[in-house]
C-alpha cells in the first residue's frame, strides 16, 4: 500500500487575476508563440504560461524566447 502525491500542477498566477492578463481556464498565462501575452509590453515564459509539455527545457528555451520578443519590442518601440 502507498500513497502517490503528484505535486507542481498549479501555477501560481492569482496575483493577476485583477489585472487585463489573460488566463487560461487553469490558470496558465495565455501566450503566442512569441511569449507575448494579451497585454502589450508584457511577455511569459514556462510553465506558468499556456506553453505545452512543463519540462525545464522547454521552460529554459521559453525564457530565451521570451527575452529575446522584449528586446525586439523595447527596440521597435523606440524605448
Ligand atoms: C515533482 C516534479 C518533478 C519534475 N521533474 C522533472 C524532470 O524530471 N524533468 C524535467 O524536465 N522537468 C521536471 N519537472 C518540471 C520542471 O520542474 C518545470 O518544468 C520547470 O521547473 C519550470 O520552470 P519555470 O522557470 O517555468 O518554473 P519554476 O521552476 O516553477 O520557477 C518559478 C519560480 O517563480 C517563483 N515564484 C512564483 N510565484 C512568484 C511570485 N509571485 N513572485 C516571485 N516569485 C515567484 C517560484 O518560487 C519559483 O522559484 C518536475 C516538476 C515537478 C513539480
């Protein structure tokens, strides 16, 4: 006999429940395929956003895409 406990399924985005960033039904920041959220300006990565399969080398990989889609924004916008 054993018990089973899965852990790490629910991503911690309560604080952005008040504000214009999009959720998905579970709670995951919806993202583009950018990193870009529904808010301009505003990007997510990992396993807190809509991307599927939460493994750190996706996670990682989104991070540099993520930054990579900021540094593009902060560039074209002139900022
Ligand atoms: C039990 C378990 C086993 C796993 N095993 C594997 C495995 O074998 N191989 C694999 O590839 N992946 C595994 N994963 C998945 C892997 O851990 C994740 O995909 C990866 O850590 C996601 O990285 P992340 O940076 O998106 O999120 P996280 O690693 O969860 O990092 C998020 C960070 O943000 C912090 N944070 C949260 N809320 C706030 C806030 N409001 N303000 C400031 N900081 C905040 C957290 O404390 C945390 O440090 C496992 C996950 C779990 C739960």
């Amino acid at each position: 006999a054993g018990i089973f406990v899965q852990i790490g399924l629910l991503p911690n985005t309560d604080f952005l429940k008040a504000s214009k960033v999009e959720l998905s039904n579970r709670g995951e920041i919806m993202i583009n395929d950018r990193n870009e959220t529904n808010v301009k300006g505003v990007f997510a990565a990992g396993d807190c956003t809509t991307v599927p399969y939460k493994q750190i080398i996706i996670a990682t990989g989104e991070g540099a895409k993520a930054s990579l889609s900021a540094f593009d924004y902060i560039i074209r916008s002139g900022q």
